[in-house]
C-alpha cells in the first residue's frame, strides 16, 4: 500500500460530493486496512452515495480502477464482498490486484 496518494476525483464536484467519493474509498480502505474490516451496512451506505454522485457506471469502473492504480486496493472485490451475507467486510492480499 502506497500512504502517498491522492483520491480520484471528477471535476465540477461540490464540496458535499467530494466528501461522500472520498467517504467511499476510505471504507474501502478500511476492507483491507482494519484488523476489524468494516462494518458492510456502513460500506453499503458509502457505496449506495458513490453510485448516487457518479451515476454513470463507466465512471464508476474508471474511478475506482484509478483508486486501485494509486492505492493497490480492489473496490470491486470489496462490492462483490459487499453483495454477500456478511456483517463485516474483511479482505486479504488474495484479493488485493496489485499484490
């Protein structure tokens, strides 16, 4: 995992969206970071803004293979994750795409 680097964002965002994109990647994040995981109902509710500032699904796709470009973290595995029966999201490093 790489500390230093910066978001992807879209322009023309309002403060509140870029808040809810940054939201979003930070539970990410957290799938794999945390001992713990993240809870999958506050994953779910940052995705569930995510999909509500960038309708768009190939936005979507191109943010989110930019995050794992500059992080190393697969939002993907973690929404596939996300659409199981779990309470916590956890993931590995087999799930990790850059690693």
């Amino acid at each position: 995992m790489n500390d230093d680097y910066s978001y992807p964002l879209i322009d023309g965002l309002s403060n509140g969206e870029v808040i809810i994109l940054v939201t979003f990647f930070q539970r990410v994040e957290e799938a794999y970071e945390k001992q713990s995981g993240v809870d999958r109902e506050s994953f779910m509710n940052a995705y569930q803004d995510f999909v509500t500032v960038v309708p768009s699904k190939m936005e979507q796709k191109q943010l989110e293979k930019q995050f794992q470009e500059r992080s190393g973290y697969n939002a993907y595995q973690v929404i596939r994750q996300a659409k199981q029966d779990v309470k916590t999201l956890k993931m590995n490093e087999a799930y990790n795409g850059n690693k």
